[in-house]
C-alpha cells in the first residue's frame, strides 16, 4: 500500500469514530477550572501579604501558567474551535496577555517542528544551544560549554529553570525582528502591559528580597513544567537526516514517543502525553487522544511501525541517558579516562 493511502485510511478511521469533532464544551470547563485557579492564586497572594508562605503561591501560579500554556498551544493547532480566528484570537490573548509569550512566535517555530519532527535542518527543536541534541553538534563546544556539555543529561533539569526567562526573551526579540508580522502591536502591547503589572504589583505588595524570590521561583517553575512536558515526546528519538525519505505516517510515528498513564498524565501533560496522535492528528481535541491512541497503535502494529510508548519517570530515564551520550562528544580529545584514574591533582 502507498504511504499516502496508509496515512488517508487511518484519518478516515479517526474521521468516522469522530474523533475529530470538536470538544469546546471540555474546554469552556477548563477555561473555568483555570479561571478558578488563576483567581484563588490571586486571593491567596493579597491574604499572605508580607509572608514567605508567597513562595507556595509563586509555585502554584508556575503550575497554572503552565497549564494556560497548554490550551495557547491548542488554540495553535485549531483543537478547541472550527474558526481559525477564533482559535487565533484567544490564542493571542492568552499567550501574550496572561503566560507573556509570543503567540507568533511559538506558533510559527512549533509548526516547522510538526512538519518535520527530529530531522536535521528542518526542526528548530533540535537546533544547537546550551543543550545540544547530535554528537556533531556536541563536539562544536568548547570551553566551559563543553563543561555543560559533557554532563548535560544531569543538567537537563537545572537548566530548565531558566528555560522559562529564555522563552519570554526569545518571544520579543521575534516580535522586534524586521518584517511583516502578524499581530506584532497587539502581542508587544500585551505583553508589556502584562509584564509591567506584573513587575508593579510584586514590588509594591512585597519587600525588594522576597519580590524577587517570588519572581524567581514563579519563572523557574514555570520553565521545569514546560520543559518537562514537552522533552519527553522527542528527546531519546531517531533523528533523521536532512533528504530523510520517510512519509509522513512513519516520519511522525517514528520520531515521537507518548508517556504511558490514564487521565491524570493528560491533564498532567495537557494532553501532549499522547504526541503521537497529537502529531498525526494536530487538531484533535484533547478528550479524543486517548482513543485515537487506541486506533493508531493497533495500525502502526499491522504496518510494523515502531510505536513507543514509556512511563513518565522511565521518559526521563532516557532524555537524561541520551543526552548524557551526545554529550561525550563534547570531551576533550586528549582526556583520557584511563589516565585520569592515575591523577593526584
């Protein structure tokens, strides 16, 4: 059978069992769940007052932004309604206004991701930078990036507390970048006008030492969940050349991996627990994936597709073990571990 035909026979599974249809009576209840919890945080915050006990609400807001996050991303993708501009307009809203990120920006590098997941040149993901994701790439780093390098698997974790500053940075500095840019103003006013109130009221309400913690463990918490949920769908995965021939049913197949558990991993994860699907199917709902899931596994099965699933702290086992390999490449040539077993000093 023609890979194209393969692909068109299991969409029309996933077509006909409805698993397309659009769910905007779930997300209306998340949006209201979220609502909730953006709110008690907000309560919790002017109650505290002068209290360390701020630190839990910087966690919480962390965890909540996070998960504002998730449904940003499933605007992205047309999952919540069948208006492209609606989907558009509260992804935006949400994106720049609430979490403080560049709606364009994510939507634009997450889309080339999609189209070509883990294959040299084309997915931004793997792109080199503090972590790296190739041997080749590894051994490019010197100096005290090589450190880093050589022992990124244990830093993974670390690093990402500082993953969510990096995102708030990277989405301006596009929003700032020559040329035309869908809602540019829109998304620079939001995002100031977010960030500013949020800076006002954290300084005014709290001592210099403690507003800044809070500042500190809201971005680092913020940075470890996003991080976390989504390193674990690709990292650990095939990557493949740059003329990689695969069709998009394997391609996509192939290079994700989805992390075992029931409901609680998909609110956990936003959904992003079951990236296979979500990669073949990018704009089925989230209550969809889990039969999707059902339906794509049995196919892959009959075509001898490669189809990986892992719990949560097995994914982590291996994101932590393959980057710790990529990152040998980064060892100096003339450090010899047989010698250095023999070194005093």
């Amino acid at each position: 059978m023609h890979p194209t035909s393969t692909y068109a026979a299991l969409m029309r599974t996933v077509r006909d069992a409805g698993l397309l249809r659009r769910r905007t009576g779930f997300y209306y209840a998340v949006f209201a769940g979220l609502a909730v919890a953006l709110g008690g945080a907000i309560t919790g915050f002017v109650l505290l007052g002068d209290s360390w006990f701020q630190l839990l609400i910087a966690a919480a807001l962390g965890i909540i932004l996070t998960q504002i996050a998730f449904v940003t991303h499933e605007a992205a993708h047309r999952q919540i309604w069948t208006s492209g501009k609606t989907n558009d307009r509260v992804g935006r809203i949400l994106a720049a206004g609430v979490v403080g990120i560049s709606y364009h920006w994510w939507m634009h590098k997450h889309s080339r991701h999609h189209a070509k997941p883990n294959q040299r040149g084309a997915d931004p993901d793997i792109e080199p930078d503090t972590i790296v994701f190739t041997p080749e790439d590894a051994e490019k780093h010197t100096g005290f990036l090589a450190l880093i390098t050589r022992k990124q698997g244990y830093l993974f974790f670390p690093l990402l507390t500082l993953e969510g500053l990096n995102l708030h940075v990277q989405g301006v500095r596009s929003l700032m970048q020559k040329g035309r840019i869908e809602g540019r103003a829109l998304e620079l006013t939001l995002i100031t006008l977010r960030l500013s109130l949020y800076i006002a009221v954290l300084f005014w309400a709290l001592p210099l030492g403690m507003a800044f913690a809070f500042l500190g463990v809201q971005m680092a918490v913020f940075g470890v969940y996003m991080g976390a949920s989504f390193a674990p769908n690709h990292k650990g995965m095939p990557i493949l050349p740059a003329d990689s021939p695969l069709d998009f049913l394997s391609r996509q197949i192939i290079t994700s991996r989805n992390i075992r558990g029931g409901w609680w991993a998909t609110a956990l994860f936003g959904g992003l627990n079951h990236q296979v699907e979500h990669h073949l199917f990018p704009n089925m709902p989230r209550p969809a994936l889990s039969k999707a899931r059902e339906i794509t596994r049995e196919y892959a099965n009959q075509l001898e597709i490669p189809y990986t699933e892992a719990g949560v702290a097995e994914s982590y086992r291996i994101v932590i073990r393959y980057l710790n390999e990529v990152g040998l490449s980064a060892r100096n040539p003339f450090d010899c571990p047989l010698v250095n077993r023999f070194r005093t000093t």
